[in-house]
C-alpha cells in the first residue's frame, strides 16, 4: 500500500511516495474494512462523522495521513443519507509511518488503455435534455453533468502500478498541481488523478487560519502551436463560460461564510490555468477562520466541490443522481496531511483501475447553463477525455 505525492523541491517537482501503513480503512454506510487484516467492521455514519471531526488542523504532522473521500460522501452532508448503498465505499483513510523520496522511472513501458465503453451522443443528449428542463423552470441554475468511460488494462500488480504512474507522470510539465496516486491491495485497485482542482488548502497563522479554494470552470483546446494569450481572451469574454464560472464562484463564496465569519473575500475572480492541450478559467476564493473550527464543519459546508456538482448544490445533486452512474473517488477529494502540507484536491482527470477484472473508469463532464449546446458540451467532455489519455 503506497500513495504518491509531488511536491516542489528548489523549484523543481520530485515525489514523495507514504508508505507502510499501521492503519487503513474502507468505510461504507455501516462498517469499515480493514484494509490491512481485511475484516469487516461494523461502523455507522454518526461514528463515521466524529473520525472526520477529529482529523487535526494544526499542520506539520510528524507521519503522514491521507483521507479519500469519496463523492458519495456528499449525500450525507445533503441530508440524503439514508439513499447511500451498503456496498458504496464513502471514505478511505490511510495512516502511514514512512515518507521517502520516489523517482520516475524513465524507461517504464507504456500501459495502453483499450476503450470498452464510449458515451453516445444520443444517450447524453437525453440527459442534457432533462437539465435543460431544470434549468428553464427554475429549479437550478447550473448542473455538472457526467459520463463514465470504461477501459481495459494490463496493470495486474505492484510494480506494474508504480510503472503506469511513472510513464504518465515522466513529462514534468504535465503533473497537474493536486496529482497523485494510492495503491491499495486490500481493495485491488489503483486511484490516480492527475487534478488541476483545489478544493481547499490551509495555512496557520498565529492568530487565525487562512483557507482558501479555487474552482475552475469553462474551458477550451489549446494546441502548443496556438497563442496562449489569444485563446484566454477568447474564453474570459465567452458568455457561457463566464456563466458558468461566476455562478460557481458565488456558490463557493456562500459555502466559505457556512464554516464560520468573518466573510470570506474573493481575492481573484477570473484567471487562466492551462492543464495539457487545455485553457480553464479559475476564480481565487479565501477566508479567516478561528482556531474553533473544526474538519468536519470544514469538508460538510464544502464537500464536493461546487465546480462538480453545479448550483444550488443540493438541488443539482439530487437531480445528478437520476442521471448518473455513481462517481466514487471522481469528482471526490483526497486530502494530504504531511508536514506543511494540508490540502484537499477535487478529483477530476481522475482514474479507477481495478486490478482484478483488469477494468478501469475514468470520468468527465462540464457545467450545463442554459446558454451550453450540446455538441459543444459533448465535445468538451470528449476533450477532456482526450488530454487525460494524452498523458499515455
């Protein structure tokens, strides 16, 4: 069992790689599985949220901790708990005791995925049909719709997961700022995400916290051989686009003022970030909190992530669910605390492998407003797809 984890050493991305685990856990509805004896535990929710409340916000921990949490989660802090299936896994929590640096290796051969299930635009567009009834009547103003694409693999242990991450990771340039990977025997599967999303980070002052957030949303291709500036004018002057992300950044700014006041500050409300052949536009969003504030009232107010599910939240969310597949740990977070290290990404361009069945699951989406056309929303999510695969 081991995750990965870049971090910027002299201006430089080296990985740090946890490992050894003295404790880690599979939570569901109404048990954990030990994921290191592998018994079954039963566990409810209410016990669930305490473990979440007791996760430490002080910073410079000593050994490394990693929580995953995943999209599921949500319904309970929705009050929709009691739809959550017994088989759905809602969190994983993963105590390590050792930290060493992880080299890439450069020669790895690449692990091809063949694609088994593609999303028919004739499928999708019912879906989006659907939303857009939603959004005329007034019942939500934006809603992420998403789509799961199945792979088959050839990653069928250890060693051949270590390979995988270090072929789509051997191009510095393209580690997006929330990567990583865990490697979970226990479970037989493999959870990589190469996110560019922030769902928040923390700072410690000596009088207060600093938090803060960055959604990202609007989006549009961008070649190496296009002019980087021209495209972002392009697409901060999109009135979609803009929609999309201004609706989010306001749904972000009233889940900060949830957790506790003074009000939170949008401190940047549109700038580009640039993720492998594609242009997002991302909005900056921080508050102060009081040393009162504990996890749980922290990841409740904002767990998941507004850019993956639209707006207002619970609305958006209930109607998802009719339309989607479960999403799991795409479009959940996955919290790092190491060090100085406390932040929480949101998993997009992010992969399931199931080693056992030799099956992976990759997810992709976008915002619906009533001014998205579906070729061009359909298409987006197509190039999502693409610039994960790119990676390979």
């Amino acid at each position: 069992m081991w995750t990965l984890v870049p971090v910027i050493k002299k201006n430089q991305i080296h990985f740090l790689k946890f490992s050894r685990a003295i404790q880690a856990r599979a939570y569901y509805r109404d048990c954990y599985l030990d994921l290191i004896t592998g018994k079954k535990i039963h566990f409810n929710l209410t016990k669930l949220e305490k473990e979440v409340k007791n996760i430490s916000l002080q910073g410079q921990t000593v050994l490394p901790v990693v929580w995953h949490f995943f999209y599921e989660l949500g319904e309970l802090f929705i009050g929709e708990a009691k739809g959550i299936p017994m088989d759905v896994i809602l969190a994983i929590e993963i105590q390590y005791s050792a930290c060493d640096d992880w080299d890439i290796d450069s020669k790895s051969v690449p692990q091809k995925l063949k694609a088994t299930k593609v999303p028919k635009l004739q499928n999708y567009s019912k879906k989006f049909k659907v939303i857009r009834t939603k959004l005329l009547s007034g019942n939500i103003y934006q809603a992420n719709l998403t789509e799961r694409f199945q792979f088959q693999h050839l990653v069928t242990n250890e060693a051949k997961a270590l390979a995988f991450c270090s072929h789509l990771w051997r191009e510095t340039k393209k580690i997006a700022a929330y990567a990583h990977a865990s490697y979970i025997p226990g479970l037989q599967k493999l959870f990589f995400s190469n996110s560019p999303e922030c769902l928040f980070q923390i700072k410690n002052y000596s009088a207060h916290r600093l938090l803060w957030t960055m959604p990202i949303k609007g989006t549009l291709p961008l070649a190496e051989s296009e002019d980087k500036e021209k495209i972002w004018q392009k697409l901060k002057n999109d009135q979609k686009n803009s929609a999309e992300l201004l609706m989010i950044c306001d749904l972000l700014w009233n889940d900060l003022n949830r957790i506790e006041r003074p009000w939170a500050r949008v401190e940047r409300i549109k700038f580009p970030l640039a993720v492998n052949k594609i242009l997002h536009q991302a909005s900056l969003i921080s508050v102060r909190l009081s040393f009162k504030v504990n996890f749980l009232t922290i990841l409740s107010s904002l767990f998941p992530g507004g850019s993956v599910t639209g707006a207002p939240k619970k609305s958006s969310m209930k109607i998802l669910k009719n339309l989607e597949e479960r999403r799991g740990f795409y479009c959940g977070s996955t919290l790092i605390s190491y060090g100085e290290i406390f932040a929480a990404s949101i998993n997009i361009r992010s992969l399931t492998m199931d080693m056992k069945n030799l099956t992976a699951e990759y997810g992709a989406g976008g915002g619906i407003t009533v001014h998205s056309k579906l070729n061009e929303e359909f298409s987006e999510m197509l190039l999502k797809v693409e610039s994960f695969l790119g990676l390979n």
